[in-house]
C-alpha cells in the first residue's frame, strides 16, 4: 500500500465514513456526494457533452476514440446518489487510456423510484445506443458498486437475448441486495469507507417490496449465458468484497471467463479516486489492457 492511499484511508475513516453513518437524509446525501465529486474526483482534459436527443444519455472523450467503438459506463451511488457528472473524473481517464468514447446513462434514483427503475432505465438507454447503429460486440459495459451491479444484470438480459456486449468491467459490485455476503460482518472495522450499519436502511429504500434476489437489482442470482469476458474490481477489506468475488465464481459456473483482480486494502470502488494515490490509476490502468485485448480477441 502506497503512503498516499494509507493517508486516504485514514480521512475516509476519520471524516467520511461517519458521514455517511449519520447522514440519513437522502437529499443531504446526493448534496454531499456532488460537492465530493467536485473535490476529490479529479479528472484530465475532456469532452463531457449531454445528447442533443436524449437527455439520458451523456458522452465523455479524451482525445482521439476508435470510431463506433464504445464503453457503457453506469455510475455507482447505492442507487440513491450520483450521476455521469459525478464520475466524470473516471470515465474520462478510461477514454484517455482506452482511446474510446464513453456513454454514461442517467437513472432513476431511489427512493423516490424504487426498484427495478434503475435497471429499466439503464436497459432502455442500451438500446437507445443500439438503436443509433452500434453493435453489442462493439460496447463494453462497465460500471462502479451499483452502476457495476446494474451492468451485470444488464450483461445477463443481453446474454439471454442473444446481444452479448464485447466484454464488462466492475468496479466493487454491488451484487447481492439480499445481503448474504460474509464480508459485510466480518469486515465492518476494516471498511475505511462504507458503514454495514446502514446497509439495511439503504436496501429498504432501494427495494421498497422488490424482491432482493430479483435478478434486475441482484445479478448475483441472474442467469448467464455463455457470457463475454468480465474483470472484477475489489477490495479484501470492502464489507462487500463477497459480492464481487461470489459473483465471479457464478459466472465461471455459467461458461464465462472472469478475471478477479483483488486489492489489499483499496476503499470501495476506489478508481472514482484517480488522481489521489497510484493504485485508483494502476486499477484504471489494467481495466483499460483488459479491454483493448478483448477487442483483439478474434474468436468471437
């Protein structure tokens, strides 16, 4: 572990996490996180352009793009926080380092619309993409925490459709709404960032009478079939480290080819950090490798 990201992860601890434990107001949240995103989320010189014909959608370049070629990007915030301008920051170093565009949908957010919102929305902007003439084996999907939980229920709909996307990239899924995973237990103290305690509030709001292993919100439970290649993010000391790591094993179950790429002491879906301490940019880094080489890839 760097220096840097020790000295992160003592701020996190010290400020951020308690934060987030007493912070139960859900406007107070989305206030917070945005003034974060404008802080800490650093980002190089881009283009970040919302869609003249469908406000869902927004593109995020970085220099020079490979033509209709595209990384589907669902950004993260436990389904309550967050949008593409929020993680501006990571996308557009991914597009700096994969020398592709970036489409980043907007989604409902809960509580006020519960789920599956969020998954009909990313689906819906999916297809708005298709639509616009780009094929499923030329996008990749991707996402952070929630957004990289959506792009997995996503991944399983295409899957079974017959539309399989060139490959997917997760950044500390979130998986399981159920919350059946050891690590949420087991690793509450070594969490620098994300308070266990609140995980139940946040999945009544989110849920509010869906089922928590309805596929759409948990792909944990999902189907795939013959899935693209998928690298997973996480972190050892994450309390939802098992989401990422049950779900890579589901997929092998199922025929898919997963690469786990596990971090020693990294906070929750820490690539949104780039900028701040090396690993957030080795992590994007070896993201980015893993989907140049899949587009080498001429078994598919």
């Amino acid at each position: 572990m760097s220096r840097r990201l020790a000295l992160f992860n003592r701020g996190l601890r010290l400020f951020v996490k308690p934060r987030l434990r007493r912070t139960h107001d859900v406007e107070t949240g989305r206030q917070d996180f945005a003034r974060a995103a404008r802080l800490f989320f650093r980002r190089p010189s881009h283009t970040f352009a919302p869609d003249r014909d469908d406000p869902r959608l927004t593109w995020i370049r970085t220099g020079p793009v490979t033509p209709r070629r595209l990384i589907f990007y669902v950004h993260g915030g436990a389904y309550l926080v967050g949008s593409p301008a929020t993680h501006r920051g990571l996308m557009a170093r991914l597009s700096r380092l994969t020398g592709i565009e970036v489409c980043a949908p907007s989604y409902r957010l809960a509580p006020e619309h519960p789920a599956p919102a969020a998954f009909e929305d990313v689906a819906s902007a999916f297809q708005t993409v298709l639509d616009r003439g780009y094929r499923p084996e030329d996008i990749v999907l991707a996402g952070d925490s929630a957004g990289g939980g959506t792009v997995l229920a996503l991944l399983a709909k295409l899957c079974d459709q017959g539309q399989r996307p060139r490959a997917l990239v997760a950044f500390s899924p979130w998986t399981d709404l159920d919350m059946t995973g050891v690590s949420l237990r087991t690793n509450a103290l070594s969490d620098p960032l994300l308070p266990p305690d609140r995980m139940d509030e946040i999945v009544g709001m989110v849920l509010k009478g869906t089922s928590p292993r309805d596929p759409r919100v948990s792909p944990l439970y999902a189907r795939f079939d013959a899935p693209p290649p998928v690298m997973l993010h996480y972190s050892q000391t994450e309390i939802l480290r098992d989401d990422a790591v049950r779900m890579g094993a589901r997929l092998q179950e199922q025929g898919g080819r997963v690469v786990l790429q596990r971090h020693d002491s990294a906070p929750h879906a820490w690539p949104i950090f780039d900028g701040w301490f090396p690993e957030a940019r080795a992590t994007l880094k070896a993201s980015a490798q893993f989907i140049q080489a899949s587009f080498e890839d001429t078994s598919r």
